[in-house]
C-alpha cells in the first residue's frame, strides 16, 4: 500500500479521491488553507488527517497528489520536488488509477455532479463500483468493476483521461477565464470523445452535441423524437417526476424520480440509457432510480422555523433557471426567494445580462458580494451594480442577514460556488439567538 498527501485535500474532487484511495486501504493525509470547507466532514469521517500547509508535512516515503490550483513554487510541492518524492497532479493521477476498471466519466457544463451522484447510486447495488463526486464524496471498493467519476472541462484536464464510457450532458460557454467562445468548448469535448473508448451517451437536444464526431457508437438521449433514448410524458408533481421512456421509439419503462425540474429528467435519461447499453435490469433500475435523493450543494434542503433552506451550486445562469425550475415545480405556493453570491469577476462581467435576466424569475433577489477567484484579478464590476439592474434587488451581508426573516413560510435558495453556506450559517445563528 502507498501513503499519499493531498496538497490541497478540502478541494471537492481531491477530497473524494482521497476518500477512494482511503477506502482501498492505502494510507492518506493532506494539507489546506484553514478555513472551513464542507469537505472536511466525509474526509474525518473516515479518520483521514487534515493539516495546515507546511512544509514539514512533507518526507521521505510520500507520493504527492497535487491540486491543480496549486502551482510547483507551493512550498509543500517545492520540498517534495527537493525531495526527489513523485509528484502527481490530480487529473494525470485519475488518468492513470481509472485505467484498472470500466471507467464512466461524466462529463458536460452543466450537470455533471447530480448526473455523476445518480449513477454511482444505481450502479453501486448492481456491481462492485468506486466513484469521485463532484460534491466532495468517494468511495473506494478493492473489488470494482466500475469506476464512475466527474470528468471537468475547465483548462482542458478531462483530456487526461480515456474512458470507457463517456456521458456529455451539454455544451455551454463557462469559465471565460479560460475558455474564449462556445466553439473553443466545443473543441475540448471534440478532443474528449476522440479519447473514449467504447460508446458516447451524449444529450440530443444540445445543438452542438449533435455536431460531434467520435470512433465509437454516440448513442443521443433526450426530449426530441431524433434520439435513441426519449423521454415522454413527463409528469411533474410535487413529489416528484414520472416519465416514459422510449428507446428508437419503442416504449422501455416508467420511471419514477424524487427530483425536480426537467433538468432531473435529462440527468435520469443519461443513467438510464448507459443502464441500458450495459443490460441492467429495467425493474432493478427503475428500484434505484427512485430512491436517490440528490447530492451535496444541489438543491439541498432543510427547514427553519417557517421558512424551506435551500443550498445550491448553481453559479450559472443557465444553473439558475434549472434550480428555479426546480422549485417551483415542488414549492408551487411558496414565495421563492433568491440569495445569490456571484462566482469571479469574469463570469459575472461575461453573462451580466443572462444573470439579470434569471434572477428575475425569483419573488426577491439577494446579492452578496463577488466571489473572486485566486485566479483572476479583481474586476471592474461590483455587486452594487448587479443590483441597480434588478428590479427590488437588495444587497445582503452578514451584518444584515435579519432582512431575510420579513420573508415567513418562504423558499430561501442559497446560490452560489463560493462561500455561501456562512450566510446561511450567520442567518441560522440569528434566529438561535433569537429563541434564547
């Protein structure tokens, strides 16, 4: 068995690797800034040691997974290097460890985590299965026969793997920092599905997923009757969705799924045909799919006193109108309110215009102030001006968390990729203290 450290362990994917490799028995710590993180929990769960960065963390005998947004003048990733110790970042880690199994890598813009979460769910009862989450979880089996894991665009590192099998959820423009226009992501999932190895499950009602070219089988699903996989009379109810599925036209099953809006659909679409194409039982899968209940920071809900909580990733526009889809499909009568903490500069100064307008499809906005990034600069626009644009929009902080509370037996939908949960935290603690 080996003994690794995670440079940067509280990173969503790292964590759950570090939980994989945990669970298979090799030994594992790591190292990361000091504040909170929800991460933290699955990884001391399961007793793996997380320190402070130091460079006496690193010795003799380590094998160093690096987190990619930690460059080689990090003094830990220094001092392995003087150390002659190897040092391996996350994604040519992956590459290399998926190898050993029928790899599933999910992979889209939009999606990526739920779709990811829903699968290892079903799969895991039909086969030995391990599997990286984008919310933070990992699990490790010595005996997989899969490995299912989530497979990032963001400066091309999905073109360190070679899955068997690859899921596209969609195609849209993100992370401008990097990427310049929809065509160049485009391009990065052209180069990924040159790279898969037995078949594409790609989404039919993306119009550039439609244009892609790939040496194996690319089997479409969705909502048009072109695709190989479709969803038909969708049922939307506040306990869910129900929904037939037809395969080249040919009626399959009904499914039943305990989530919301028609992106849950299209996530269950994707599960199902891969189920399919690897001849799991439709009556088994139909079991699974019903008793999956979401994954961590996607749409995750709790009640407060009179008022639903609601934490959410969505730090898109396009992410926002599928978490307010979502909502008003279960909460009809409720007032929907927003609080939205907007993630780097250089998203918000792209999209401004399809912020505001998704926004707006809330009761009543919030904005906290911008999230940046260590990798950008801080940019011209501020929150301020995000608000000036929105109808009734208020700025929120910390300090004037108690606004929230004019909104009783409300929807309160915590947004953002940030560091939202403290507001939620900070509001939670008031109304404690409010009780005493």
């Amino acid at each position: 068995m080996t003994a690794y450290h995670f440079v940067g362990i509280k990173g969503t994917g790292m964590s759950a690797l570090a939980q994989v490799l945990s669970d298979m028995g090799h030994q594992v710590q790591g190292s990361d800034i000091e504040k909170y993180f929800f991460t933290e929990d699955a990884l001391r769960e399961k007793h793996i040691q997380i320190l402070s960065f130091d460079a006496a963390n690193i010795h003799e005998g380590l094998t160093i997974i690096a987190g990619n947004a930690f460059k080689d003048d990090h003094l830990e990733i220094k001092k392995a290097i003087e150390l002659r110790l190897p040092v391996i970042r996350y994604h040519h880690f992956l590459g290399n460890f998926m190898k050993e199994y029928t790899s599933i890598a999910i992979s889209g813009v939009h999606g990526k985590t739920s779709t990811t979460g829903l699968l290892s769910h079903v799969l895991s009862d039909m086969a030995p299965t391990s599997y990286i989450i984008g919310d933070g979880t990992g699990s490790g089996n010595t005996n997989s026969k899969y490995f299912v894991f989530e497979a990032c665009e963001y400066r091309r590192h999905f073109l360190s793997y070679q899955p068997d099998y690859a899921i596209m959820t969609n195609i849209d423009f993100d992370h401008p920092d990097y990427f310049t226009d929809i065509e160049d992501v485009f391009s990065a999932f052209s180069e990924l599905a040159l790279q898969v190895k037995q078949a594409i499950f790609a989404n039919g009602d993306d119009e550039h997923l439609q244009m892609l070219q790939a040496k194996v089988p690319v089997l479409f699903y969705g909502l048009g009757e072109d695709n190989d996989y479709q969803a038909k009379n969708i049922q939307r109810q506040v306990g869910g969705t129900t929904f037939d599925v037809h395969i080249r036209n040919s009626y399959y099953g009904t499914f039943t799924i305990s989530t919301y809006g028609l992106h849950s659909v299209m996530n269950a679409l994707a599960v199902i045909a891969v189920m399919h194409y690897e001849g799991i039982d439709c009556k088994e899968l139909e079991e699974r799919l019903l008793t999956f209940h979401g994954v961590k920071r996607r749409f995750s809900e709790k009640i407060v006193n009179h008022q639903v909580i609601i934490d959410d990733y969505a730090h898109h526009p396009t992410e926002i109108h599928a978490t307010l889809d979502a909502a008003r499909q279960k909460f009809p009568d409720k007032e929907i309110i927003v609080v939205f903490q907007p993630h780097t500069f250089t998203r918000v100064q792209k999209f401004l215009e399809q912020f505001i307008e998704a926004l707006q499809e809330a009761d009543q906005v919030y904005l906290c102030d911008i999230f940046g990034s260590a990798r950008e600069k801080e940019g011209d626009i501020r929150i301020e001006d995000v608000c000036e644009r929105i109808p009734g929009a208020r700025k929120l902080t910390e300090q004037t968390i108690q606004m929230l509370e004019e909104h009783e037996n409300s929807v309160l939908i915590f947004m953002g990729a940030g560091d939202v949960q403290k507001y939620i935290i900070t509001y939670e603690k008031y109304l404690n203290m409010k009780k005493k």
